[in-house]
C-alpha cells in the first residue's frame, strides 16, 4: 500500500494518471477522491461504473468518498488482491492518517507515503499563515517526496526549493517526476528487495538513472534474538535516510517475526509459521559505508 499525498495542485493526480497508464501488467488499485480529474484514454477502459472503472492492464480505479475503511475491507476479502494499492489523499488530508488506517486491515503493508510538491508554487503555500502548517505536516511525514512541475522553474530555483525541503526534517529520498512518471521502486517494493523464503537486495533496475543520488541496498543478517526495544532503536537510527526496510527477524527463540519500515516507522508481526535461529533484513535508503557500519553495529548490539 502507498498513499499519495500532497496539497492541491501538487500534481497527484498527473502521478495516478501515469501510474495506471504504465502498470506493466501488474494489478494496481488506486482509491481516489473523485474520478472529474482522472483522464484515462478510452481505448484502456474495459468498464466504467458509477464508483469503479476496471482497464484493460488489470488496473481499477475507485471512488472512496468517505468509506476509506469499508472499501479497503472490502478488498482485503478479495480472493486476488492488487499487488498495490494506492490511496490518494485529499490536498487537505493527513497523509500519516490514512496510511494509519489503511494499516487497520492486515490484508495490507505500508510501502510508503508519497507526497508531490509542486515546485513552481511550494514556498508560498508553505508561507502560507492558513495551509502552511497542513503543507509543512505532509511534507514531514514522507518517505519520499515528488518533485513535480520542475519544467516551469529554473535550476537555480529548483535547488532552493531542495534546500528549504530539507530545512522542513524532510526524508533525504527526492525524486523527480517526468510527466507523471517516477521510476518504480519509489512505488514498487520487490524493484528492490525480495522477500520469497529469505531476503537478499536487487538491482534497482532500468530505472536506476532516475533514483536518487545515492540511494541503494544492502542486507545484514545476523544470529541471536533480538531484544525488541533496542532493535526498534537501531532501525531508527539512519532517521530520513531510510527509506524502507522489511525482513524477518527472530524475537524469540525460534520464533521469527516479520518486520516492516518505512521512514521512520516500522512494524513487526508475528510469524508463527516460520522458525529460524538468524535474522535476515533489506534496507534501502539514502546510505553510506558509515551508515550501513553504524547500523549493523547498532543492529549487533540488539542482540541479547
């Protein structure tokens, strides 16, 4: 799951528009607003209904309205489920909100909260007396922010609005959209990392020149049981560098737990079905040699 946020006219929905146009044969369902700013070209609809349009890739579109919570149950009943899910936020909204209630259903894994910042017209929304504080709270909550309209600023421009991004304690994962369109492990998890049995990290791809300058993976595995309080320290010690992680890890003596991150907030659920005596865990971010010593010395040092 990902949610999509960012305040009005930021450009969300040019990033939904390209998002279902290019789905690579993968099932994504997105959950928006309203469909009035939706343009999907006719030729990719298969059906179109009062709150549902089903395309030709295997994609569906729905409306939410105010029954975030009842449509997502009604998805995680499904027999196939997407193999992602995005949920658009209102240009208002908290998106940390809806990603919390999002995570209600179990059905579903956080894999980011993705926040558009339109460029041309960021510092005077954030400057703002009545909306820059809800902009300052999106921005403040990504694990990736989005960089949209960059073709109406100059260079010059754009790097301010970099730099007063990271003035906001913003994440350190910036990327770039093109028409819309932003490479897909800022979206898709498994461009990245895999998680099938055990882990070990994965090329980014074709999109690796779009990435972010810096931004790669490693693993660390390690034996022992984990005590938890310190593992939750150490996996927040690389702060808006880290822009996810997932693994398993044992917290008890051969009981392993699932473990998901994201920024700057992780997950653990308990996997009575698998046993192991190590830990195997996949971090992505804005890394370091340094950072990735320091974490996998934190890391040891949770170690009971």
């Amino acid at each position: 799951m990902v949610v999509l946020g960012g305040y009005l006219g930021a450009g969300k929905t040019t990033l939904v528009n390209a998002l279902l146009q290019s789905a690579e044969g993968l099932r994504v369902t997105v959950l928006v607003n309203d469909f009035g700013s939706i343009n999907i070209d006719a030729s990719l609809i298969r059906e179109r209904g009062d709150d549902v349009i089903g395309l030709e890739n295997g994609c569906v579109c729905c409306t939410i309205g105010g029954h975030l919570v009842e449509t997502l149950i009604s998805l995680g009943e499904r027999a196939q489920r997407p193999d992602l899910l995005v949920i658009e936020a209102s240009g208002v909204s908290d998106p940390l909100r809806i990603a919390q209630v999002g995570l209600l259903d179990k059905a579903f894994r956080l894999h980011g909260i993705v926040v558009a910042v339109g460029v041309d017209g960021i510092d005077a929304v954030l400057d703002d007396r009545y909306v820059g504080d809800i902009v300052r709270r999106q921005i403040a909550v990504a694990s990736t922010l989005v960089l949209t309209k960059t073709d109406l600023v100059s260079d010059t421009r754009l790097q301010a609005v970099k730099e007063r991004l990271a003035s906001l304690g913003a994440t350190q994962v910036v990327v770039t959209a093109n028409q819309g369109v932003v490479p897909p492990a800022i979206l898709f998890p498994d461009d990245v990392m895999t998680l099938p049995g055990l882990l070990s990290p994965r090329p980014m791809g074709a999109a690796s020149r779009a990435l972010p300058r810096g931004l790669r993976s490693f693993s660390v595995e390690t034996g022992g049981v984990f005590d938890r309080s310190r593992l939750k320290a150490a996996l927040a010690l690389l702060g808006d560098k880290l822009l996810r992680a997932k693994g398993f890890v044992v917290l008890q003596a051969g009981q392993m737990s699932e473990l998901h991150v994201v920024g700057r907030r992780s997950m653990l659920t308990r996997r009575a079905d698998l046993s192991s005596a190590s830990s195997v865990i996949v971090f992505i971010g804005i890394v370091s040699d340094e950072d990735e010593r320091r974490l996998t010395q934190a890391l040891e040092a949770a170690i009971l």
